[in-house]
C-alpha cells in the first residue's frame, strides 16, 4: 500500500483497447487512423470522467507514431511515443484547459503556435477541454482557425455540455458521443484493479461504488482509492457503505417486506431509524427506487442479467421479486417517483417521504383480480356483528326497493338473503352484507346476537345529523388516494342530504357524476355505517334537476367523458404519468 499511486492515473488507458466501455467509439478512432480519414476537428461529448481526454491522447499518440501495429494501436516504443509516454504530452501535443483558460488571449496563443508546423512527427493535435467555457470572444477568435486550419493541425474539443457549443462551430466538427460507462464494466475494471494492487474487494462493495460513480470511470477509481485508504485494503460491503455514507441495501428489502404486508407503522420507525442515523429522504427514495427497478429486473429471467450484483444477492432479488406483483413495483415506482420530484420543493420534506412510505403500502390495493380482498375483511366484519344489533327481528328497515327512474340511481335492490353479490367499478365481484335482511331468518339472527350485543355496548350509534353528515362525507373525500381524485371532485359538488334516521341521499349533477358515486357506494357507505356506527345507514343517489347542468361540464368532466369515449387516453394518462391542470 505505500507510494500509493492515484489510481485513475495509474491505470489511465494507453491504448483503445484498453480504454473501459466505449468500444464502438474507440474502434472507430482506430478504423479512421488506419485508413487515414482524418478530420481535422473532433468533438467529444459526454459526461464527465468517462474517458474523453483520455481518447483525445490515446488519439494524438497514435496519429504520430512511425511504427502502428497491426491492430491500429500505438506502439509505445518510437521516438514520438516515447517522448509521449515520458512527458505524457509530446511537443506535438498541446493541451488547453479552458475552464481556466477561456480568454481570447488564451486561444490567440493557442492559435500562433498553430501556425508554426510540427518539428517531428506528420500531427500537431490540439486538446481543448471543457470547450463550451470559452467566452463568446475567444470562440469567435477561434472560428477563423478551425475555418481554415492547417492540413498538420488536429483539434480535439471536448465537452460536458454540448449543447453550449454554437453551430458554426459544431458544424466543423466530427462529432463522439460518449456515453456512461455501464456498471458492469466500472466494477470489472476494479476488479482489476483491485487485483493488481493487490487488494481484496468484495462485489457488492464494488457494485456501491460503481452506482456512486454515476457511469464516470474517473470518479469511480478515485472513489475505489478512498475506500481503499479507510478499508487499508479490505474493501467489504459493510466499510464502504460506512465510507461513503450510502443506505444499507438491507434496508431497502426490509421496506419492500412491510409494504407488501401493509405494515405502515413499523415502516415509519424504521425511517426514522435512517433519518436519525443522518441520511437523507431523499437518499432513501432514490435508493427505493433502485430498489423497486431491480426487483422489476429481477422477476424476468431474460432480465436477470441486468442485475449487476453478486450471486447471493441475486437470489435475494429474485425471492422478494417472486412475493411482489407488477402492478406493486409499477406502482411504488411511481409513488417514489413522484416524492423525488416533489422533494427540493418541499416544506416538510420528513411528512412527505412519510405520505410516500404510506402510498407505497397501498400500492398494491384495489386490485383488479377477482376476489375477496383481504382489506374487506375488516370491515365486513363489522358490518355483520353491527347489522343484527340495529336490525330487530321486528323491523327490517324500510324496504329501499323504490321504482327506478331515469333520475334515481339506486343502491343496488337488496336480496332476503344473507350476502348479496353486487359487481363493482372494477368488475369484480364484492360481496357485501346488509343489514336487516335476515330479520326473517332467526336461526341465522339468533347466532350473532352475541357479537352485536358486544358491538352496540361499544359503539352506540351516533345521531345522524345534516352537520355530522357532510363533515363524514368530506373526511372520506379528504382521504381518497391521488388516483381517486375525479371521485373527491364529485363528492365535493355533490350534497348528501339526511332523509331519515337511517337514510340520507347524495344528490349528484348529473347522470354522469351519479354514475362515478355509486361505483364508490360500497365504500363511502361503509364508512359511513363505520362513522356512526350504524349499519342500518342506506344511501340513495339522486340526480339534481334543480342543478340540471349536464351541459355545463367542469374541465375534469370533460376530460373524464372523453376518457370514457376514449380509453386510449387513461393509458396514455398512465403511461406517462400525465395529470390535467
Ligand atoms: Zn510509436
């Protein structure tokens, strides 16, 4: 480990093969060398530390030597290379940073020394760095060079950002993009590395690395150095994590686990748990959504591969993927998704990656499948040991069988039987149990007197007032997920009404906004009965001819009409997340 040399300078590339993950592009360079189609100005483009610079050099060494092999590459050992390789520039290679060097005197200097044609060697090669920095000036200055340059003089101009680079310019230039080094290579060539300076590193350590590096080689060897130094060579998972402060993979798997069996509170302890250990929200819900992606990943065979990590951790992966549906990573994605954008902008940013863990936990509700759902349960429960209660033998509630009128949309007529199956939204099939029709089955009645006595002693049920009424019915609006916001918007224009002890009505605007509440029905409903604690509640839904405003529909209206016109459009919605505004 002493005269530890930087590693991103110890084992920069020499040579185009040996430059990590930019294969097409080096062949290329290679091809245009051995053929002898030169341009005269080049543009690399791409992130930073993924080997531009690098190229620019591996480039301007093999344009000059007198002995290339047959592969295209340098030979390392003529004249030019050698004073190359001593002075890692040669007097025919002339570097320029122009980050600090952007002045117009900067590239007049530059320019004079253009003119004078090289000593030795058939190419002066010319590297501009961080091009896009030089000021409007000196890219002027320089326009007249790259116009008419001379046939010796080769320049290499290299950005982050080519987007800066005006026209004149990029349209003189042959242009290379590269792109990010993918994971996979970064961690074989620390691998490499590691090995040659004798160093043990573990995979998953590696792969850390390699994910904070962000697809730069540079960055990822100098990260490697670091750990290095901390780890004194004995780079496992647990060090590095602790070096560079990055959330313990564990977990992320430990959060899928209670999303996936609903457990919100022990999720909020263990975000606090992170959050207290000094990590960021924001850290944990783009590690969440790494997370999320690789479970995505790893439920396909033919996607495994895409997972860079070891073999154990595969297995891993492969086991929590097996316990999740698509529609749950689809959807926690975009939960997460949706907290990263929202993060910067904040004012709690704690309460929103709490609302976030929350929605997570109810990413995989509301199922399409057919099938009880487990989430009934609860309430079912309920209604059945409070329906017996409310309902003696003697009095079943008024019958709601009412005529059905183009106006009255009405809760789906109850059967005088013990469970009445009533298609929902979704088309799944709901079973539900009302109060009161058993009145005249006493054997039924008679074994669940019990449960209700227990019930009623509990709960007595609450008056159903107009004010009580409207404020219920606002709370369940206020706690509709974002994915049943045209639902909160109608009931917030529709006005329930109390008829009764037992009975109120919601009076709808239209056809349409009466259709969408009695889909919701079962479960406004059910809250409701829950709220007062009285299952012998019956909802109507009524359309308003005094609020006759089909005509006039509101903007979500509209835009749900031609959603139901056009299904295409919920997908499209879907797909990219759209939202009206
Ligand atoms: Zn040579």
């Amino acid at each position: 480990m002493e005269d530890y040399i930087v590693s991103a300078r110890k084992y920069r590339p020499v040579t185009f093969d040996s430059v990590v993950g930019q294969k097409a592009l080096t062949t290329t360079l290679k091809n245009a060398i051995s053929s002898g189609k030169l341009a005269n100005t080049y543009l690399f483009c791409g992130p930073r530390g993924v080997g531009k610079t690098t190229c620019a050099r591996i480039f301007a060494k093999t344009i000059n030597c007198t002995n290339r092999g047959a592969d295209g590459e340098a030979c390392g050992e003529c004249e030019s290379c050698k004073s190359f390789n001593e002075e890692l520039r040669s007097y025919n290679v002339f570097e320029l940073d122009a980050a600090s060097n952007n002045s117009v005197d900067d590239i007049r200097n530059l320019t004079e020394q253009v003119r004078i044609p090289p000593m030795n060697g058939k190419y002066k090669v010319y590297i501009i760095d961080e091009v896009h920095m030089l000021s409007q000036a000196a890219f002027n200055a320089f326009l007249k060079t790259l116009e008419e340059p001379p046939k010796y003089a080769i320049f290499i101009l290299a950005t982050t950002e080519k987007h800066k680079i005006i026209p004149t310019i990029l349209s003189r230039c042959q242009i290379y993009d590269f792109g990010r080094i993918s994971n996979k290579d970064i961690i074989e060539h620390l691998q490499s590395v590691a090995q040659k300076e004798g160093v043990t590193a573990e995979k998953e350590a590696l792969a850390v690395i390699a994910e904070k590096s962000d697809g730069g080689m540079r960055d990822a060897l100098s990260i490697f150095d670091q750990v290095v130094s901390f780890t004194g060579g004995q780079v496992t998972y647990q060090k590095t994590i602790e070096n560079l402060n990055v959330i313990d993979y564990d977990y992320y798997f430990r959060f899928t686990d209670m999303f996936l069996e609903k457990r919100i509170p022990e999720s909020m302890v263990l975000l606090n748990d992170i959050l207290s250990k000094g990590f960021d929200g924001s850290h944990l819900i783009s590690g969440l959504m790494l997370h999320l992606r690789n479970l995505l990943v790893s439920r396909d065979a033919c996607t495994l591969p895409l997972l860079e990590v070891s073999d154990e951790m595969r297995e891993r992966y492969k086991a929590q993927a097996a316990k999740c549906s698509p529609r749950f990573l689809y959807r926690a994605l975009k939960i997460c998704n949706d907290c990263d954008l929202n993060y910067r902008i904040s004012k709690n940013k704690r309460l929103l990656v709490e609302l976030t863990l929350i929605q997570a936990a109810q990413a995989d509700e509301d199922d399409d499948s057919s099938g009880r759902k487990p989430k009934r349960l609860h309430p079912i429960f309920k209604t059945i040991a409070a329906t017996t209660k409310a309902a003696p033998a003697t009095a079943a509630p008024k019958a709601t069988a009412k005529p059905v009128t183009a106006q009255t949309v009405q809760q789906p007529a109850p059967q005088p039987v013990r469970k009445n199956t009533v298609p929902t939204l979704n088309g799944s099939i709901f079973t539900s149990i009302y109060g009161g029709r058993t009145a005249g089955r006493p054997d039924q009645l008679h074994g669940r007197q019990t449960v209700q006595v227990i019930d009623q002693e509990q709960h007595p049920a609450k008056p159903l007032t107009l004010d009580a009424l409207q404020n219920a019915w606002n709370e369940f609006a206020a706690t509709l997920p974002r994915q049943d916001t045209p639902l909160k918007n109608r009931m917030i224009n529709c006005h329930p009404t109390v008829k009764s002890d037992t009975e109120f009505t919601a009076m709808a605007g239209n056809a349409m906004m009466a259709d969408e509440i009695r889909q919701a029905q079962e479960r406004i409903l059910s809250f409701i009965r829950e709220r007062f604690s009285n299952p012998a509640i019956t909802m109507e839904i009524e359309i308003d001819q005094s609020r006759n405003v089909e005509h006039l529909l509101t903007r979500e209206e509209q835009y749900d009409k031609m959603k139901k016109e056009n299904p295409a459009l919920i997908e499209l919605e879907s797909v990219f997340g759209l939202e009206l505004r």
